[in-house]
C-alpha cells in the first residue's frame, strides 16, 4: 500500500485544497501520491496504485462536479475491476440538502461495485459543522495510513 491515486471531485476549490493536504500528509508519511485534479480513468488505471483515495465535494442536487463526472462515467462505463486495490473515500457536504455528500456516497459505491477493498467506512464531513475539513479529514487519514518512516 505505498502508491496512492488521489482523485478530486471539486465545484469551489475545496476538495482540491483539502486533496493538496492530504497529499502533503500522506507524502510525510512515506507514500506515493499522485494528485488527480482533473481526473481521467486510463491516467489513474496506468499509474496501477495501491490506493483509490477520492476527495469529493457535492454539486447541485447530489452530483459529482463537472471536472470529475468524466472520470465517474468512464469507470462505470468501462467497469476496470479494483479486485486488488483499496479504496478510500472523503466526501463534503452540507447536511441543510437532502442529499448530503451525495458524489462521495456515488463515487464509494462504484468503487465497491469494481471490487476496490474499503479502507474504513468513508468519511463524510458537514459544512454545517466545520468550515475547515482538512481538521477532521487529516486526522482519519493519519489514523488509517500508518506513517512509513
């Protein structure tokens, strides 16, 4: 479990702020990680990493953002099965709608679908809670990735 994908579902900048940070932690930690700011399946299928970690916001009525629906379609379409790979999935959101992190659950399920290994349970943060998700989620990833060094 050395490479990680990071792959980012982002409307406002969030995700991927919290992404670059996951990233830095996660590199601290002795991993390999790859960020996928506009996510494309044949890249990530090519870098083979041990790791699908995706960091998504939500959009609209429970959608996943514009630059990662591309990527979402094309796993669905294409079904590459994860049958070795772990997964891992952070979804933002706002409880206020009805269907908070609703990309993240989305993007979660297509991934057991493909067979990927969950982790740990995803994690879903509230903006109605926090205005700073990189508190909670740094914090479960240091918990789930053990540092290497």
């Amino acid at each position: 479990m050395n490479r990680i994908a990071i792959i980012v579902g982002t409307v406002y900048g969030g995700a991927e702020y919290l992404a670059e940070q996951a990233a830095k932690l996660l590199t601290a930690r002795g991993y390999q990680c790859t960020l996928h700011l506009d996510p494309k399946l044949g890249a990530v299928l090519a870098e083979d990493p041990d790791v699908w970690l995706v960091i998504s916001s939500t959009t609209g009525q429970g959608d996943i953002p514009d630059n990662a629906l591309p990527f979402f379609i094309d796993a669905r379409d294409r079904f590459p099965l994860l049958t070795d790979k772990i997964i891992a999935v952070i979804g933002l959101g706002d409880s206020s709608y009805e269907n908070f992190c609703g990309a993240g659950k989305q993007f979660y399920e297509l991934l057991q679908e493909l067979q990927g290994k969950p982790l740990a349970e995803p994690l879903w943060i509230d903006a109605c809670e926090t205005l700073e998700p990189e508190t909670i989620a740094l914090p479960w990833l240091e918990a789930h990735f053990p540092s290497k060094g």
